[in-house]
C-alpha cells in the first residue's frame, strides 16, 4: 500500500515532537503543516522537511492532497479542526484533551459518525512501554485478581510548563493537562469504573486552575486513586492482586512481586534525536503511538483510541470536575 499523505495542523511545542515523530513512522508521509503563526509554521517545515507550509487550515485542505489530518493546535481548537476535516470526509487524528468540555467532544464524535469519516485521539501514555508491560503482566494473571491500584504522577518542576506558558493561565490545569491520561490509563489496564469520587485545589499560585486532583475509582471488586500533585511516592504505578503486586518506578525499575519471589526488569525508553531528555518515555510513546494509529488508518490494525473509546475518558474527567465542584461522588 502506499504512504499515506498527512497534514499536520499546529507547530507549536508539542506540535513539532508530532512532526519529529512522523518522520520515524513508515507508511505515512509529513506532507504539509499549517500554524496561525507562518513563522512558527516555516520553522517546522525546513527543520523536517515538510514540502508545503499553511496558515489556514481550510486553504491546506483545500489544496492538498491529504489522506488524514493530525490536529495537534490548542484544545480550544480542536472542535472546529475536527469538524472541519469531517466536512471534507479526510480521516482526522486529535490531540488530546478531544476538547474543553464534554458536549463539544460528543458534537466532535457525531460529526465524524454522520460524515463516515475516521475520528482518532492521540491518547499515548497508553503506548510508553512501562505501561504496555503492566498491562501485559495484568493480562498473564501473575497477581492474580487485582483489587487495589494506586495512579500517581508527579508535575515536575515548573520549567516544564514555562516551555507551555499557556498552560499557567487556564482555568483548569491538571485536570486538563495530565488528567486525559490518568483516566484513561485504569479503563485500559482495569475496564470502566462504576463510580468516581474527585477532589482538586491549588498550592502553587502561578497557575490560575487547580494543581492538586485526586480521582477514586470504584469498580465491581477494585478500587482505584488516580493523583496528580507535585510530590509523588516512590512509584507511579501500583497495583495489589490476590497474589501479588506490581510496582513501576520512574527511575526504570518494574518490580513483580509474587510468591515465586521478586523479579525486577529495568525499562528504558528507545532514543531519538529529536525528543527531550525530560520526558523519557513520553516523547518515545508518540512514535509508538502514531505507528498504531498510522496502521489502523491503513487498514492493518484496529485502533485502541477511538474518538468513540476516547469519549469514555471525557465523560470521567466531566464527572471529576463536577464531583469536585459539588464534593461528591458520581456514578459512571
């Protein structure tokens, strides 16, 4: 089959990993890129390569030849992107969060749906590998059943956000940041909740919107807490079975521990040139994650992140914002 032709609308700072990313994918071809900014724009292109460059996104989809578009703008603008490729029937890929509030991303869906278009959400913690592993090791039964399960990830310092100074000024910032993944992370490892319960505040006064959100999930026969603070425990990610736990350390240890005994796999993320030494697994997670989805729209896979999937993880983060607000839990 031959490469897929794609256009990238949005060249800002996570905009231009997506660019580098591309360039390690086979099978699609980074034809185009558009930005408000032609500046911005023109600087991704000759640092990639990219043929043509847009400051409209309209004029680039009018004027090219596209397979799919990858919207990686600002979540505001996602909404009308999205729409604006299903009106032209091009297969669309979408930053996440799909967008700011719930509806929007439910119009978003059926946009697609009615225009029999491909809606996809470039949801990646899902693809760094340490979370693929716990996936797998959950899958194999090692722990047994599991029924305690523990989310945490830490904000860093600020000099992460002072690279997305936006960021600062939204009216809610870990929610929107980092919360798409953190809920999305337990429906892939453990299936959809029945109930949440969510509490936020702020410590640090630079940001406008919380920076503290801790989200409790209740299943049939598991609980788990999801948080996002700027101080975390040793590990990321926690889970207790039946018959043992599983521990994963940002410092690349996966620790089973059953009662066969200990076993401890050290993780590394595979290196590009182009990708932050900050964040590890992340920017290695983008290239994994658009292979997936670069093979689904070829018809050689089937995507795990749907719009349709994606949606659910919208709803939780609706019902955290509301259970929050009001200080009590939602069923699901």
């Amino acid at each position: 089959m031959p490469e897929l032709s794609l256009g990238l609308i949005g060249a800002g700072f996570w905009g231009e990993f997506q660019a580098a990313a591309w360039g390690e994918v086979s099978g699609a071809r980074l034809a185009a890129v558009c930005d408000r900014s032609p500046a911005r724009a023109a600087a991704v292109a000759r640092k990639f390569g990219i043929a043509k460059v847009y400051s409209d996104a309209r004029e680039m989809l009018r004027s090219e030849p596209l397979d799919f578009v990858d919207v990686a703008a600002g979540p505001e603008s996602h909404e009308d992107l999205v729409c604006l490729a299903a009106s032209r029937k091009l297969p669309v890929i979408c930053q996440k969060p799909m967008a700011l509030d719930y509806l929007s991303c439910v119009r978003m869906v059926k946009m697609c749906q009615e225009a029999g278009t491909t809606f996809l959400v470039h949801e990646n913690f899902r693809w760094q590998t340490p979370m693929r592993q716990v996936k797998q090791i959950l899958e194999s039964g090692r722990i047994g059943r599991p029924f305690r399960a523990h989310l945490q990830f830490s904000h860093g310092d600020l000099s992460f956000y002072d690279r997305q100074p936006y960021l600062f000024e939204q009216p809610h910032f870990a929610l929107f940041d980092m919360g798409p993944h953190l809920l999305d992370l337990p429906r892939f490892f453990f299936g959809e909740p029945q109930q949440l319960y969510a509490q936020e505040f702020k410590v640090h006064p630079r940001f406008a919107g919380e920076d503290i959100v801790s989200v409790v999930l209740r299943y049939d026969r598991l609980l788990c807490h999801c948080e996002l603070s700027w101080r975390t425990t040793g590990y990321e990610v926690f889970v207790e079975g039946d018959q043992g736990t599983i521990a994963w350390y940002p410092d690349g240890r996966l620790i089973v521990d059953t009662r066969d005994g200990e076993t401890t796999q050290r993780l590394t993320p595979e290196l590009y040139s182009w990708a932050h030494p900050d964040y590890g697994f992340a920017h290695a997670s983008i290239v994994a994650t658009n292979r997936h989805l670069c093979a689904a729209l070829r018809g050689e896979a089937v995507a795990e992140t749907t719009a349709t999937d994606n949606l659910k993880s919208m709803w939780l983060l609706h019902l955290a914002l509301d259970s929050a607000r009001h200080h009590e839990a939602r069923s699901v």
